[in-house]
C-alpha cells in the first residue's frame, strides 16, 4: 500500500513541479487581496480579542486560503479525469488497493493547500507581521488540508457534472470563508448561529490556529473535531471510491 501512496505522490509532484511558478503566483493572488482589503485596509490601528486587525485576520486568511487550494487541488481535475478525460479508471484497475489511492490523493491536496498555507505565512512575515508558530500551527494547518482535500475527494466522486463542482464552492466553500470567523470574531454572534457555526470544521481551524498565534495556546476541542472531520471525509471517500469502480 505505502509503495501506492508514494507513486501517486511522486505522480503528483511531477505535475506541481512542472507547473511550480504558475501555481505559486496564483496563489499569492487571493491572499494578497484579502491581506491587502481586510487587512491593511482596515489599518493596524483597530483592534480585536486583544490584538490588531492585522494580526488577527491573518489566521483566518491561511485557514481559508488552505482551505480553498486543498478542495480545489483535489476536487477539480479528479472531477475532469473521471467524467470527461477517464484517467481515473487507470487508477482503479492499476495493481493499486482503493485505500492507497485515496490516501495517495487526498494527501496530495493536502501538501498543495499546505504550500498554499506556506506562502501566505511568508507573505504576512514580509510585511512585518508577528505571530508565534509552531508545531501545533502547523499541525492543525495540515489537518485543515486534510479535511477539505478529503472532501474534495468525496465530492468529486459523488458528483454527475462538472458545473455540480460549482454548487460546492457556492452553497459550502464560500459561505464557510466569509461566516466562520475568518474576518470577524464570533463572540457577539447570536447563539443559535453561533452553534452552528462551531459545527463547522473551519471555524475550528480558524479560532484554533487564531488562539494559536496570538496566546500560544491550543484548543484542545479544535484539534478534536479537525481529527473527526478528517477521518469521516477519508472514510467517505474510500466509499465513493468504491462505488465508482462498480
């Protein structure tokens, strides 16, 4: 299996590589506009939870960014490879077991949502921002990768259209950036809406990698519910995996 997992590691690799400047400077686009927008456009001198607007947007910025480049990383070519190019079927009658493939795949959007994360970090410190990191940012960063690669992975599965990607993106990308927190805080939300916004993995990712970089410390029912979410994605799409090769 892990001889599985490091092919189509290898496999993806090559493609990033090939198109490593292309994808780089596309994903500094949208970090930059929000960085810019919500950051420096709001100015350092407002504050919140103790800290500048900048600082505390930031977490919420890398947690959207990962976000988004994971499910897209792994959503939309698995999306073209099985309903129009059919590549997809090479994988499924490849000597490869089905769990190898969708490790393979989902960590492989999980590393590119991670690079995403790495090149926000290192645009905030550019501009002189100061946030402590450490191993458990970047821990929780990567199981915020893992969570929506692996999502990506059950949705491009599941789906009978390339445009049903878009409804994704719609009706649960997009919401998710904008009402978990990312750019506001959450404590004068009413409690109704705030319930259930705390049932979504990135706001646990958000507040988590914000209490992280600001205090230093780890909300212990963040990392929990981002281990949940990942293992339910993984094991949704080993399913669907499944179904597509019957």
């Amino acid at each position: 299996m892990f001889a599985g997992i490091a092919t189509i590691l290898w496999q993806e690799y090559r493609v990033f590589t090939r198109r490593f400047w292309r994808n780089t400077a596309s994903t500094m686009v949208t970090p930059l506009l929000y960085l810019f927008a919500f950051g420096f456009g709001l100015g350092r001198g407002l504050r919140f939870e103790g800290a500048s607007y900048l600082e505390f947007v930031i977490p919420g910025i890398v947690a959207l960014t990962t976000m988004t480049a994971s499910f897209n990383a792994v959503a939309t070519p698995l999306n073209i490879s099985r309903l129009y190019d059919k590549t997809f079927e090479e994988y499924l009658t490849a000597p490869i077991p089905m769990t190898a493939i969708t490790i393979g795949r989902i960590l492989a959007g999980a590393l590119r949502g991670l690079f995403s994360g790495f090149v926000m970090l290192a645009l905030s410190l550019a501009f002189g921002v100061g946030l402590h990191l450490d191993g458990r940012f970047l821990l929780l960063l990567f199981l915020n990768c893992f969570v929506f690669a692996g999502f990506g992975f059950w949705a491009a599965l599941t789906i009978q259209s390339h445009s049903d990607i878009n409804k994704f993106n719609a009706f649960v990308i997009s919401p998710m950036s904008f009402l978990c927190g990312t750019f506001f805080s959450l404590q004068n939300i009413p409690p109704l809406l705030s319930g259930f916004l705390h049932l979504l993995p990135l706001t646990h990712t958000t507040q988590g990698l914000r209490s992280i970089a600001l205090t230093g410390q780890m909300p212990g029912e963040s990392l929990a519910a981002l281990l949940v979410y990942g293992m339910v994605f993984f094991f949704l799409g080993l399913r669907a995996c499944y179904q597509v090769e019957e």
